[in-house]
C-alpha cells in the first residue's frame, strides 16, 4: 500500500497544495526526505509564482501529479548539509530553480547543460530518483542535491531575487547562446509580462538597443521610462510595424498566447534570430518562405544549466538586475493565480513564505 505524502519521508514539512485541476490552493502537510551526505537542507524565506505553477496546477500541459505543490524560484537559508557537502555549509544564503536532479552522465549534462538532459527532474510534480513526487517552494522547507543549488550574492536581495532562477535564466539563456549579447545589437522582446521584463534588464546590460514589441500601447511608458527601453512598438499599428522591418538582429519571444510569427520576422535583419522562450498552448504557424530569404532562424531555449543559472545570478548582482515584484502572503495564492490569468501584476509574485506561511 503506497504512503501518504505526510508519511513516505522522515521530516515533516507545511505548503500550500493544489489537489486538482481547478487549482485551488489549500494548506497541505507532506514530508520531505532526510539531507542525504550530498544534500542540503533550506529554509525556504521566499518563492516566486511563475506563469508555468498556474499552467501546472491545472494540468494544462497533462504532466501534473497532484496533490501539486508549485514554486522553482526559491530562495533561503541552508539549515543542514550532508556530511560530503562541498559548495555550501549551515547559514549561507542559496536559491533552488526549475531542477533538482538530472542523470549526470549523458552529454548534455556532462556539458553543463543538464536543462536538456532527457531524465532531467522538476522541482515539483516530478519523481525523484526514490520513485517519489517532487515538491515545490511554496512550502516552509526543500532538500536538494549540492549540485543543484545556487550561491547567493549578499548584494542580491532574497525577495525580488527570486524571480531569477526561472524568469532571469529563461531569458539570459538565449541570449547569450544565440549571440545575442554582444553590444550594440538591436534587440526585440516580445511581451512585457514576468519574462519581457527581465529580458529588457539583461539585454540593456550587455549594451543592446533594445525594442519592446506589445499588443498594447499602454505599456510604452512602463517599458521606455521605468525599464530602460529604446523604443517600443505596438505589434497591431502595420504602419510603424511595417516602418521597423529589417531593423532587429534579433528577437526574444516571450509570448505564451498564440501569436503570428510573420510580423515578427519581417522584423529582422538578415540572418536575424526569433528565440521563442514562451510555451503557446496550441502550434504557432511556421511561415517559411521570409525565414528562408533572409536566412532568418526560429529557435527556442528553456532555463539553463547549473553552472549558467550561478552565471546570471553573480551577473545580476555585478549589474544591480532585480525583477520588479509585488511581495505576497501565502494565504492570498489563489487571488494571485487569479490575478496572473488577467497578467493583472508588475511583473512577479513573490511570496513571503518565512513570514506567512504557519502550519496548521
């Protein structure tokens, strides 16, 4: 007979759950398992709410294993190491992001690229090498392998930085991969929501131009005068879209609804590059025909391994890129997720978990 989440490990642990696809979120008590020799042990103070914990907690990418419990932007304190620990020792500040295992042994991870190894592990609603489900940080506490936890910068905030081990590593990522951070580029970003804002903050660092492009001209004074932007463009006027053509060496796509690519390739210089980081429900339409005159690339990038993700976080740090949050309690998770359906947020929860989440 299989246990009950509150009884397959030895320590006791608190969060917040969603038990089916409504996604209504309730106190939930579970347990996690002892610190390994490997392993470290974190006081979870904060959490981020990505876009992808609401797409989960209602399975709408049929991959969920409820009861669910969210969160890959973790940050905290480490309260117990194992006894062959490395990287970290008791009281260091540290971040868990989108992964908490991997196979170790094939080429991608060999490589430093374990976000695309093909046994990679979620930070939640996946099963670890135990066989168990893995739980996320919207809960008072994670185990982790070393391996798979980040240093924490004593100048990056815990709260606001959060953000950066899904949203920050999502855009830095393809930036760097595809070339794209080289000074004096101009840069598109595609949406102004969790991941658009970010990406403005790590392209304007390297020393791009950077253009953000939006269904909504309401967005323009946030994006020009609050973040740094160059210039802005509203994706439906043809006539300012069409006066832009050919003047981007590449794109970051941050859009998660479905979306024409056509506008957004008549944007790029030749041998420009559309990076898609946003994850549409349903396909996009692939137009051939301008991608194949201009030796244009559609390409795609999801998070980033370890050794990156430790990169953009002392690269944050080094160039002050924090991500604008709107700081949250627990108890008000399910108004936020409502919320984050209307993108009715500048640009990230972040939940106070040290201060509000109290077992039951």
């Amino acid at each position: 007979m299989a246990k009950s989440p509150e009884t397959e490990h030895p320590v006791k642990a608190f969060g917040w759950a969603a038990r089916d696809p409504s996604a209504h979120f309730s106190p939930f008590n579970f347990s996690r398992r002892a610190t390994g020799e490997r392993d470290v042990q974190v006081k979870v103070l904060y959490c981020g709410v990505c876009h992808s914990d609401l797409h989960m907690a209602k399975n709408e990418w049929g991959l969920t294993q409820y009861p669910i419990v969210p969160g890959h932007e973790i940050t905290g304190i480490v309260t117990e190491v194992g006894n062959k620990v490395e990287k970290f020792k008791v009281g260091d500040k540290v971040g868990v992001g989108c992964m908490v295992g991997s196979c170790r042994e094939c080429d991608q991870c060999t490589n430093d690229l374990e976000n695309y190894c093909s046994n990679f592990i979620l930070t939640y609603s996946s099963r670890y090498t135990d066989g168990t489900v893995t739980y996320g940080g919207y809960s008072d506490t994670i185990v982790a392998d070393e391996h798979f936890v980040i240093r924490w910068p004593e100048n990056l905030p815990l709260d606001a930085g959060a953000p950066l081990l899904c949203a920050g590593i999502t855009t830095y990522s393809p930036l760097r991969y595809y070339g794209l951070d080289k000074p004096g580029l101009h840069i598109g970003v595609v949406g102004l929501g969790g991941l658009g804002h970010v990406a403005v903050k790590f392209a304007k660092a390297f020393g791009s131009k950077v253009t953000v492009i939006s269904t909504s001209i309401n967005k323009k004074k946030e994006a020009i005068e609050r973040l740094g932007a160059d210039s802005f463009l509203v994706s439906r006027d043809q006539e300012a879209m069409q006066a832009a053509a050919g003047t981007l060496d590449g794109i970051i796509d941050t859009v998660s609804a479905s979306h024409p690519l056509l506008p957004l390739i008549s944007l790029l210089k030749p041998h420009g590059k559309i990076v898609v980081v946003g994850a549409p429900e349903k396909p996009l339409e692939l137009p051939v025909f301008p991608i194949i005159i201009g030796r244009k690339v559609i390409g795609g990038s999801a998070i980033g391994g370890i050794k990156e993700t430790q990169e953009m976080i002392d690269f944050a740090a080094k160039h002050n890129i924090l991500p604008d949050v709107e700081i949250i309690p627990i108890d008000y998770i399910n108004t936020a997720m409502d919320r984050l359906l209307k993108s009715d947020v500048k640009y990230r929860f972040v939940i106070d978990i040290a201060k509000s989440l109290k077992p039951e």
